[in-house]
C-alpha cells in the first residue's frame, strides 16, 4: 500500500517587532516559525512555495500579529509541528506554559516524565519548528538565566518583557 502524497507546504513571510518571520504551513496547519537567522536545517521541512494568501498563514500572522500588539495571550492555530515522539512531548508541555510565565528545562523534563532529560529537553526545544506559538522563550536555565534561543537572546528577553507587561 503507497503512501498518500504529502500535502505541499507554503509561506509567507511577515514583519514584526523581533525580525521578519517566515511562516510555513499547509492544509494539515502551521508547521514553522522561522527567524530571520535561523541556521539551516533546524526546522527540517520540504521546500515551500510563497502564498501569502493561504488561510492557515493569514490565520497566524493575524494571530501573531494580536500577540505583538498585546492583545492575545494564548493562540488558537492548528499545529503541524513534525519531530521525533520525545520531540513532541516537549513541545506539548511547551504550550502549557502560561503567558507571562517561565519554566526551566527540569521542570519541563519532570513535566514530560523524564525528570534527568533536561539536556535532550534543551535539544528539542532547539529545535521547536513552531517559535512563539509554542512558548519556547518562556524556558530558562534553572537559576532564571536566559538560555539558547533560535531567535538569538535578545529577541527572547523582548518576548519575555512583552508578556510581562
């Protein structure tokens, strides 16, 4: 039995206060936010065609917009996020992370139930295809520290100050 063909993915690339952000997506949802820098092959996805107008697209700039503007603290988006099960787990717990809030990588790996996997907890939220949407700025070291962040530190301490008003 074949696999059905996979549904092309699409993008779009939108302003914001931390850097132009490329969205991508598909019929199944959004699939990445990628930074201005980000390094290649990070979010591994096939190629995608540009298409502004795609609704699951336009549904996360406004979104996203909202979020910049202060006017939206949890997002409704369908997800497509592709990664390993450990992967997934993380960045589910991700979204749990209540805005204006942080957690740490331990209380994360205690969260997922795998209280000594705080480093492979770090290497998946490195790697966390949705960037904002699932909270992974909201993550720091276990003293506070800001850590590691796709989007480079000083756009996470931004998104922090943002949601802590």
């Amino acid at each position: 039995m074949s696999k059905p063909p996979a549904i092309p993915y699409v993008h779009k690339v939108m302003a914001s206060p931390v850097g132009r952000l490329t969205l991508i997506g598909n019929d199944d949802g959004l699939a990445a936010v990628l930074w201005p820098n980000d390094k290649p092959g990070r979010v591994r996805l096939t190629s995608a065609r540009e298409d502004g107008g795609h609704p699951v697209l336009r549904e996360a700039a406004k979104q996203l917009a909202e979020y910049f503007a202060g006017k939206r603290r949890v997002f409704k988006l369908k997800l497509n996020m592709q990664g390993t099960v450990f992967q997934k787990r993380v960045w589910n717990a991700l979204l749990t992370i209540p805005f204006g809030e942080t957690r740490s990588y331990a209380e994360i790996a205690r969260a997922i139930g795998r209280p000594t996997a705080s480093r492979a907890v770090g290497a998946a939220n490195g790697r966390n295809p949705v960037s904002i949407v699932a909270p992974c700025h909201r993550v720091v070291g276990t003293n506070g520290a800001l850590t590691g962040f796709a989007g480079g530190l000083a756009a996470k301490a931004r998104l922090l100050k943002l949601e802590r008003g």
